[in-house]
C-alpha cells in the first residue's frame, strides 16, 4: 500500500507551523520580558538601596534587636527574606504583571491621578481583608508569624519579612486582582507600586512614627498606626496607604448617626412642612 504524499506534506507542513508558533509565541515572550526587566529593576533594587537606607538610619533599632536573646538569627532571616522577596519574587512578578497591563500610558493626568488612587486603595482593602484573616484564624497566623516576631525592635526590613505564603497573598496578589479590576497603566502602575513600596518601608521606621502621625490624615496610614499593631497586635491592621481601620469607622459612626437621628426626630414632624403648606394655600 503506498503512502499519500499529500498527507505526509501536510503532516510536516503542520509541524513546520507549530514550530514556527512555537518560537514566535517564545521570542514574544522574551521581548516583553526584556522590555519590562528594566522597571522592575528599578523598582525592586530602588526600593532595597531604601530599605538600606533608613536601616542605616535606624541603627539603634538594629542594634537593640541585634541585642535581644535570637535577635541575630532573627535579623539575618530578615535580611535573607527581603532579598528573596524583592529580587527572586518581586522582579518576575513586576514583569508578569506589567506584562498584563495594555496601555503605555495614561490618556491624561487626571485619569492618572485617579487610577492610582484606585490601585493604592484596592491594594490596601485587599491587605486589610489578608491580615485581618492572619490573626482571626490560628491557622493562617503561623504564616503571619513571623512579621510579629518584630515587636519590641522593628527596623525598616521587617517590613518585608514575612513568609513566601503571607508575600504572595498579602504582597504580590493584591496587584495583580487591582490590575484585573482597573483599566491600568504602566506608568500609573509604576508610580502607585514604588509609592506602595515606599510607605511600606516607612510604616516600619520608628524615628519617624511621631512626624508621621503630625503630618499625615487621619485617613492614611501612619508609622505611629503601625507601630501600634506590632506593640498590641489586635488593633490598626491597614497598611501601607489608605487607613481601612479609621475609614470603615469613620462610616459606621456617620451610618450610626443618622440612624439615631431618625429614630429621634418628634413623630409627624416630617409631615409638619407639607401640612402647613397646604393650609396657606387654602
């Protein structure tokens, strides 16, 4: 029986084509990467030359833990998680995300502005519900563990030292369903993870608990609020921007308010003015 030409032609001309699509979708791929690599660099050693930054600063955190029973086994797993999460982590997942988002830039500042606002307070809803969820249940709490063994001395880099588990879920997850959710750039991306990044490092900086509870609104996250949630642990779980603790009370007490308004408004009152009303024009 002999062989159909036809069909071998079109069996090699098939595979000729999925090698083809192979190598296209692969070299596709490492051009994206490649024109991502650059701002995750950035951002990510950025953010490390901070964190050594306000550590050298901090020095007296940093020796007063270095001082406490564990306190150098401690500092060193500190040291060795944030290089984990910022280098082996945090870049890929900067280019996985970048990757994700279609527009370069915004259409305007206005858009800009507003989109990253919607990133920061996404992100800080999505870590609230996270570190809410850490310490209601024991379970979950042995991944969280670890931050709150920074409680008498937290230097900037305990910021970031968290297990592989709460860094995914706490850290990386939140953007990645903020992008999801908001027609996001890449420079207003960009922009609303280095000021992430940034106040993160800041939350963690003792020296400037008392200037930031000064100057920053009741409304955002300040160094004093965090500090707070590492000294009592069950209180100021927001972090690292927009304040969820003070805003979700600041609406219960406003929802309380006019509930206990209305229920203390004198019976017919409301139906007083339209009553009178229709007396005068008889």
């Amino acid at each position: 029986m002999t062989k159909n030409p036809f069909h071998s032609i079109s069996a090699s001309t098939a595979s000729l084509l999925a090698a083809t699509q192979e190598t296209f979708l692969h070299s596709r791929v490492a051009e994206a990467c490649a024109e991502h690599y650059q701002d995750a660099f950035h951002v990510m050693f950025g953010t490390i030359a901070l964190t050594f930054v306000l550590e050298i600063w901090s020095i007296d955190t940093v020796k007063g833990l270095l001082s406490m029973p564990g306190g150098k086994e401690l500092y060193v797993k500190s040291i060795k998680a944030n290089l984990i999460h910022y280098i082996l982590i945090g870049i890929p997942a900067y280019i996985v995300a970048a990757i994700r988002v279609r527009r370069r830039t915004p259409s305007s500042h206005l858009e800009s502005a507003l989109l990253i606002m919607g990133l920061l307070f996404s992100n800080s809803v999505q870590y609230y519900l996270v570190h809410r969820a850490f310490h209601a249940s024991p379970k979950l709490y042995r991944y969280h563990k670890l931050h709150h063994r920074f409680n008498e001395y937290v230097p900037p880099s305990a910021g970031n030292a968290v297990s592989l588990v709460e860094y995914i879920v706490g850290y990386v997850a939140p953007f990645r369903i903020s992008i999801f959710i908001l027609p996001i750039d890449l420079w207003s991306l960009k922009v609303g993870m280095i000021i992430i990044s940034v106040f993160h490092l800041i939350n963690h900086t003792p020296k400037i608990e008392a200037i930031t509870q000064k100057m920053l609104p009741s409304w955002w996250v300040s160094t004093h609020d965090h500090m707070e949630h590492h000294r009592k642990m069950h209180c100021h779980y927001s972090s690292p921007t927009f304040d969820i603790d003070a805003i979700f009370q600041s609406a219960s007490d406003l929802l309380q308010k006019m509930i206990l308004t209305e229920h203390d408004a004198p019976f017919g009152t409301a139906g007083a003015a339209p009553a009178a009303a229709h007396s005068v024009h008889h």
